[in-house]
C-alpha cells in the first residue's frame, strides 16, 4: 500500500504574527496566525506547523495554540523555545499535538528521550536546519545549524539525525537553510540521503516555489511530507491546486 503523503503548512511567527524571510533573514509581517490557520484547515492541510522564531515570549505562544487550535481539528506541530519536558506539557495542554526541538536537542540530546518518555516518540519532532559546508576533498557535506541558523555546531546532519532518532524522535523536520523562502526548490540531494538514513517520517522544508518542485521531493525522495510556506502565504497556489496537482502525478494524497 503506498504511503499517503501529507501536505503541512507552516506558519513562522514572531512576536505573535505570521512572517517569512529568505535564508533566514529579511523577516516580513504577513498577518495574523489565527486566520491563516482557519484558511489552511478549510482547504485540507493535513497538518499545521507553528514555528516561532524568536522562541521568548511563551505567554504569547501559548495563547495562540489555544486559539488556533480552537479552530481547526487535525494535528498541530509546535517549536520554537523549547527547552524541557514542562515547556512541552504547558504546549500539550493548550492544544499542540506534538512539539518541534532545535537548539535545545542540539545542546543537551537527552531531552529527546525525557520527552518521548513523558508523551511518546510521535509527539517528538526534531527540527534539522541544515546548510551545506565544505567536507573533506570537496565531498558534500550538512552541518546541523543552532540558534535560528546562527551557529554552526559543527554536527553532521545525517549523524545527528540517526542519534536523535536513536533517543526518541519519531519524526525530523528538515529545513534547508540554503533553500529557505527562495522558491527555488527543495534540496533534492540532502531530503533523499536523511530520508534514507533514518527509519521514522521527515517532513522536507525549505524552497518550494512550484507545483513541480513539490511533486519532486514526494517523489524522487522518501521524504514523507511537504511543508510549504511562501507558495501558500503569497496566494501563489492553494491546498486544494497542490493535491490536485501532486494525484495527478501519481502520488497518493488525502484529498
């Protein structure tokens, strides 16, 4: 039976808006989270990520899980700030159905497995931002990025996502710093390895501009989901465009 391939809008927030940048950088305001999120659901999303990329104001955030949460009925994935198991169950409670951990993984992994232990491995998402360096003899090579892209920790990418994976992520969302908000397409190369890699869902992130590029990832790749932002955000295509379009090609999707 062929797999179902999700389509996961994302919603980057700051200070409480929805916003999107380039590689990281040139935030703009796009509008309000809650609207967003009632639009994406009405138009078959099969799930919702809320990232927020500043990560400090969590009365904030946690306000708007309860909201957005409140208006659509499939599962909600949120990060952005999390550094233990409490700041997951204060996500939980007001309505996330899993969490997504960046920095606060890389720096101390062991809160992986005190997660998983405390709600299981499926609410467990690790977010990989990976950008690529140079390896030894020119090889290619991803080093895993902290900080909102920041900082190089110097980590594989492929090595931290098998360890993360190894203490209890049961799913890996893996942004493209290089590719981020450029609608230039996903990076091909670096989705088909780590989906390779690991045995549990990656959701590819970063660079989708086109109906084609979408339909690439979900099928040149193993990767298990899309997760799509400017496309979306610019009223450049619709949920309902991309399914249509995704069937069309032979790729299995709820529609």
């Amino acid at each position: 039976m062929k797999e179902i391939k999700r389509i996961i809008p994302c919603l980057d927030l700051s200070e409480g808006r929805v916003c999107k940048g380039v590689k990281f950088e040139g935030i703009k305001d796009l509008g309000d989270p809650v609207e967003f999120a009632k639009r994406y659901f009405a138009d078959g999303a099969d799930e919702l990520a809320m990232l927020d990329i500043s990560g400090k104001d969590k009365p904030l955030l946690l306000d708007l899980v309860r909201k957005v949460s409140s208006v659509i009925s499939i599962p909600l994935c949120v990060g952005g700030g999390i550094k233990t198991v409490e700041d997951m169950k204060e996500l939980m409670e007001a309505g996330a159905g899993k969490v997504s951990v960046c920095s606060a993984a890389l720096e101390r992994p062991e809160l992986l497995s005190e997660m998983a232990a405390a709600y299981g491995n499926q609410c467990v998402v690790v977010a990989i931002d990976a950008k690529r360096v140079s390896g030894e003899e020119g090889k290619l090579k991803w080093n895993a990025f902290s900080s909102g892209g920041r900082v190089d920790t110097g980590l594989d990418v492929i090595k931290w996502a098998r360890k993360a994976v190894e203490l209890g992520a049961g799913e890996i969302m893996l942004t493209s710093i290089d590719t981020d908000g450029t609608c230039s397409g996903y990076d091909l190369e670096l989705c088909a390895l780590l989906a390779e890699s690991v045995s549990v869902p990656v959701i590819a992130s970063g660079g989708a501009g086109s109906l084609e590029q979408i339909a690439d990832v979900l099928l040149k790749t193993k990767v298990s989901a899309a997760l799509i932002a400017s496309l979306l955000h610019y009223g450049k295509t619709t949920i309902p465009g991309i399914k249509k379009h995704l069937h069309e090609q032979g790729i299995c999707v709820k529609i």
